[in-house]
C-alpha cells in the first residue's frame, strides 16, 4: 500500500504532478454530477471589494506547452476553449478549432479507463454531449478562463465529493539512508481515530511520577531515544546521538514510532539494553523510568500493569527491595547531611538490581549506625520515628512474600529499578509538599 499512497499523495499536492501547473482563474462554472449546469452563466471568481490589482484564484491543473498552435488543456482552458467564446479581434475559425479540441479532448477522458470511473470526468462530457454550452450568457467582460466546478471534487450542494483522498485515513513512511540510497524503514496506514487511540494509550502506558518538583510525567519518543545512550558522568549528559561509543541500539526510534502508533509491545531486547545501560551508568532518571514502565506494561509476558506512581500495597519481592534500597540511600543521606565521598548507593546499586539481597542485608545493618547518629541531633528525633517505621513497614512487606531475592531475572531487575524511581519520587513530593505547609502564611492558615 505505500506507493499507491505516495501517488494519491502526489494527485493532493499540485506542485508535485507532472504536466501540471499553477494558473490563475477568473471565472468559474459550477457543475452537478449529471453535468448540468447550476447556474445559466459562469462565475467571477474576483473578490468584489479587492484593494488593488484585481486577481483571481490560483490552482494548479493539467497544462500542456502551446506556442501557436491548438492545444488543449484537460478540464480548465480559456474561455474560447471552453465554451467557444471568441473576442472581437479572434479569428472564429480558429476558436471553432480550439474548442472543438478541448471536447474531444474531455470525451477520450471520460472514455479512458481511469475516466469511466471518475465521476468528474462523466460530468464535463455529459456538459458538452448534452449541448449545455449553448445555455451558458456570456458576462460582460469574460474572455479569459473557466474553471469547471467539477474539476475540483465538488458535488451540487458544495461537499466533497465521496473520495479516499478525503477520508480520515493515517499514514506514516519512515525512511534512512543507506550510502547513497534511501531505504523504506517503516510504512503505517490506518484510520486516524485507530492512530488518536494508540497514541493516548502510549502516553497512559509510559505515564511516570517525576523526581524533580514540577517535572514531566510524559516524555518524547526522541528523549526515550537519547536515554538509550550512555551517561556521561563527568559532563551530566546522554553521549550525542551518532557518537562514537554512545551504545544506543540501532532503530531504536523506529520501535517505538512504530510501538507507539500500532500500540504494539517494545522489542524484548530494549529492556536488557537499557536495565544494563541503568547499572552501568548509576543513572536513573524520569526519562528511563518512564521507558522501564512503558516495556514493563506492553511486555507479553506481563499480568499486572505497573503504577505510573508509588504503590505502597505492591508486595512484589523485586519491587519492594527497590523501595527498600532507596529509603536506606535516604537514611544514610540524613545521617551525613549529605557530606558523603562515595554513598551506599554508589558502592552497591550496580550489585543490587541483580542481587538485592547481599547490598540490604548489608544496608540494614549499616542502618543501624546511621539511625543512632541521627538520634544524636534533636532537630532530627521525628526524622528518625519516620526512618524506622518505613523500615519496618517494608521488611513486613517483603517477608510477606517469598523475602528479598538473592538472583533475579531481567523483569525483577526492571521492576527493582521502578521501585526505587517511585520511592525516589515519593520522597521528593514529600518534601515539597512540607515546603508548601510551611511557606503558609499567618493569614491563609487561619482562613
């Protein structure tokens, strides 16, 4: 289906059809479908009250080269090829000639294979073999051009004429280079409100709390492209795209352009790319995240959809242990008012999303100093209720289950870092929520 669509492209956009070009008109005559005319004369198609030059309105129709001779042009000529109409200086002989061409000219159209089929075609002979010219006044000054209503797709009562070019339909081509060739990557043709419902789903799919205040929870396919890439610490950016050694995956835009508008599952081996990318790094941000939960809710395999917020009830093992290695990175943060050189999170998240065990066993018993520090500040006492309540209301939950895992497969490891994005998040809209109680004014609170 993609060349025939390309040509109904071209057939759209007069610029791009060949033998064609942009004429200016400034009279019309209007047809019905039966080709009888609408009106008894033809129509200006100059605007009334038009400050300066008058013009009339430009369209692009087929045009055939003519010096001297009698040539026509298909369906839009001037008058005397149109209706036989001649001037006073014109030779009759001669416009007989011309208008006798530009009939037949319309009946091997209409005669033609695409021509029987077309009902713009059968209406422009039906004008000329039931003699309607002769019914047609000629206006005072008309001896120029006619544009036939026809020609333009216009049925009697002004709607479009029933067309596949004019009904809601979607395409999408998606091409690349290949040496000094461009090669076809991807072609989509559906009905646009399928296209309208795909793409609202593909943002409640990805749909993720932010970590930073008043950060995004949607992001663009091209910024899930650069997320694909390595993090350059030093510089706090994704490598460029094309650079050497940026680690992205070939055709990464093309799976989720095509994921996106066919609502189709993201390749299998984006999310080993990008959990492997995640560790390697350090770095997760709202962008993976969202990525992490879109692959997560579309995978094959999956039962439940992932929240798009913390989900304080989800008793996943893997889950649970992502949450539970985030708060002991917040513990541990408080305990040090942040003067850290390497933190517990730098030493053992890489290790962690493959076995979360070792790292939180480890974290809890160095959570135990890191409360008894904290217990020294008075300032600190309702921090540290907090801490440990959290604590403990995790441990429950992941001794509910089957306890922290000590091997977990690719999913567990993407479902550990969605934890540890939410927890994150969570903990960051706390804060700013307690940023708002306290910036409260005097008045506000006692209204």
């Amino acid at each position: 289906m993609l060349l025939p669509r390309l040509i109904e492209y071209a057939r759209r956009d007069g610029a791009e059809l060949p033998f064609h070009r942009e004429r200016t008109f400034d009279w019309e005559l209007a047809l019905g479908l039966d080709g009888r005319p609408l009106s008894g004369t033809v129509q200006s198609l100059i605007p009334i009250e038009e400050r300066g030059r008058p013009r009339g309105v430009a369209h692009w129709v087929p045009a055939a080269v003519r010096t001297v001779g009698v040539a026509a042009n298909l369906a839009a000529d001037d008058a005397q090829y149109v209706l036989g109409w001649a001037d006073e200086d014109s030779k009759p002989v001669r416009v007989a000639q011309c208008h006798a061409a530009f009939v037949d000219l319309t009946r091997r159209w209409a005669e033609s294979d695409t021509g029987r089929a077309d009902p713009v075609a059968q209406a422009v002979h039906a004008f000329y073999r039931d003699a309607h010219p002769a019914s047609i006044a000629r206006p005072e000054g008309c001896s120029t051009t006619v544009l036939h209503d026809a020609h333009r797709g216009r049925a009697p009562d002004g709607r479009l004429v029933d067309d596949p070019l004019h009904r809601a339909k979607f395409c999408s081509l998606s091409v690349g280079g290949n040496v000094a060739r461009v090669v076809v990557r991807d072609w989509v043709e559906m009905p646009l409100d399928q296209v309208v419902e795909h793409v609202e789903l593909w943002f409640t799919d990805h749909e993720i709390a932010s970590s930073r205040p008043g950060g995004r929870r949607h992001h663009g396919i091209g910024q899930f492209t650069v997320v694909c890439g390595r993090w350059l610490r030093d510089r706090k950016q994704y490598a460029n795209l094309g650079a050497k050694g940026a680690d992205r995956p070939d055709g990464v835009q093309k799976d989720l352009t095509r994921a996106a508008l066919r609502d189709t599952p993201v390749p299998p081996s984006l999310l080993a790319h990008v959990v492997r990318r995640v560790r390697t790094d350090g770095h997760l941000d709202d962008t993976r995240a969202a990525l992490l939960r879109l692959i997560l809710t579309r995978h094959p395999g999956s039962t439940e959809k992932p929240m798009a917020e913390l989900d304080p009830h989800n008793s996943d093992p893997a889950y649970v242990a992502g949450r539970l290695f985030e708060l002991l990175e917040q513990i541990q943060y408080a305990a040090s008012d942040g003067k850290l050189n390497t933190t517990y999170g730098d030493r053992y998240f890489a290790g962690a999303v493959s076995n979360p065990r070792a790292a939180i066993v480890g974290g809890r018993r160095d959570a135990i100093a890191w409360l008894r520090k904290l217990r020294r500040q008075p300032a600190k006492q309702g921090a540290v209720i907090r801490h440990e309540k959290e604590l403990d209301q995790l441990f429950d939950l992941v001794n509910a289950g089957t306890g922290i895992p000590s091997r977990t497969t690719l999913r567990q490891q993407a479902t550990f870092l969605l934890g540890y994005h939410h927890q994150r998040a969570h903990r960051f809209a706390a804060i700013e929520a307690a940023k708002a109680v306290r910036s409260t004014t005097p008045d506000e609170e006692t209204t």
